[in-house]
C-alpha cells in the first residue's frame, strides 16, 4: 500500500474514532430527550386527573350540602308531625317526611359510592405523584450522564480534530472530499478492504458492502497508490499486501 492509501486509512482511523464519541453523546441525548418527553406526558396525566379529582369533590360537597337541608327539613317535618290537629294532616306531613327519608337515603347512598370513589382517584393521584418524583430524578440522573460524557469526550474530541486537520492536509482535495462524502453517507466508513474469498483462486470482495470484484480491481489496488473505488459501495478500496 502506497503512501497516498495509507494517508486515507489514517484519516479513516481517526474519523472512526470522532464518529464513536458522537455516536455515544448522540445515545445520551436521545435518552434525555425521551426521558423528557416521558415526563411531560407523566405531567399531563396528573393534570387532568388533578382536574377529575376537583370536579368529583364539587359533586361529592354538593351531595353533603344537599343531604344536610333534606335532615333539617325531616327534623323540622317531625316537628311538625307531633303539632298537628287533624288526621289528614297527620297523613299528609307523614307521606312527604317519608318521601323526603327515601330520597335522602339514595343521596347517601350515593353519595358513600362517590366518597369510595374520590379516595381511589386520591390514593391514584398519590402514586403517580410518586411515580412523577421518580422519573424527574431519572431526568436529573440522564442530563447528568451527558453532562458528564460532554465533559469526559471534549479533551479527547478536540484532540482527535486536530489530528484529523493535520491527517486531511496529506491528503489531495479530490480524494478529501470524495472521503468526507463517503464518511458522512457511512458513518466515518469511507474506505473498504478488499479480501481474498478463495487463497488459491482470484476471487476477491469488498468487504464493505460485501459484493465481488474483479481481479483487475484487486491488482490496481494492490500495484498502484491510486483511488479506486466499489463499484457496488462506492468505497475507496484498500488492500493488504500478501492477501
Ligand atoms: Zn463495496
């Protein structure tokens, strides 16, 4: 391998390495930014079972308000019962207090069902509020992590993107820019070894993208310190001497 291929496999070497560092801040951010998103959905949830908690407890007050008045009129209706004169008024104050017992016998009732189910919706509200606290610790525990990889990988990567300046100054502008293309559209894999699939036989594949290559590709990349590209890939191919 001539000089020309072996400035490209050190600059490829060194891309790998900035793509890695990326790649594992990129996994960082995706896991606040879906830890996030997590919480916010956590936090519309509360609101609006905060909002159904309120409305049940206006109905539950309104149903104690309401059982509260119909007992003082049945008090007052028995009051009444034991002042009245004549039989018909007897019977006619004893029909409504009876009527009144029976409708203030299904608003408790009612309202014992819906007492029930306000302190389910309560002790629900309670332990997502517990699950809420969880999860924004996890947040702070995520954000921490990139953070700290933030901090870990800006020494290294700067380092490494000085390197890859000086590595790219060797390197001709036509064969730069082919290799950024390349490395863009493979994750910083621009170049591809070929191999030998046979050791007796001249069958050869690039090993990026694993299709077959002639044995006039393999020698030109073998014998001349020049660009020689996939045909399938379009990677700048390289290969070792002796294989
Ligand atoms: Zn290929």
């Amino acid at each position: 391998m001539g000089p020309k291929l072996q400035g490209l496999l050190e600059l490829q070497d060194i891309e790998l390495q900035i793509v890695d560092i990326r790649r594992q801040l990129a996994r960082r951010e995706r896991a606040v930014k879906a830890q996030g998103k997590k919480l916010d959905d956590l936090h519309r949830a509360l609101e609006s079972q905060r909002g159904e908690l309120q409305r049940a407890q206006i109905q539950m007050d309104e149903a104690d308000l309401d059982l509260k008045s119909r007992t003082s009129h049945i008090g007052r209706l028995r009051e009444r019962l034991n002042s009245v004169r004549t039989n018909k008024e007897y019977a006619a104050v004893l029909s409504e207090l009876n009527n009144e017992k029976a409708d203030a016998s299904k608003i408790e009732t009612r309202a014992l069902e819906m007492m029930a189910a306000l302190d389910q919706q309560k002790s629900s509200l309670a332990e997502q509020r517990q699950t809420e606290e969880k999860e924004v610790q996890r947040l702070a525990d995520v954000q921490a992590q990139l953070d700290q990889a933030k901090q870990a990988f800006a020494e290294k990567l700067a380092a490494l993107q000085k390197q890859r300046k000086l590595a790219a100054e060797e390197i001709d502008q036509s064969a730069l820019v082919l290799f950024d293309r390349l490395s863009e559209r493979y994750d910083g894999e621009a170049l591809a070894q070929i191999e030998r699939t046979h050791p007796r036989r001249d069958e050869f594949v690039c090993n990026g993208c694993f299709m077959s290559l002639s044995a006039e590709v393999a020698n030109a990349c073998l014998t001349h310190d020049e660009v020689v590209t996939c045909n399938n890939c379009g990677r700048i191919l390289w290969m070792e001497k002796g294989s």
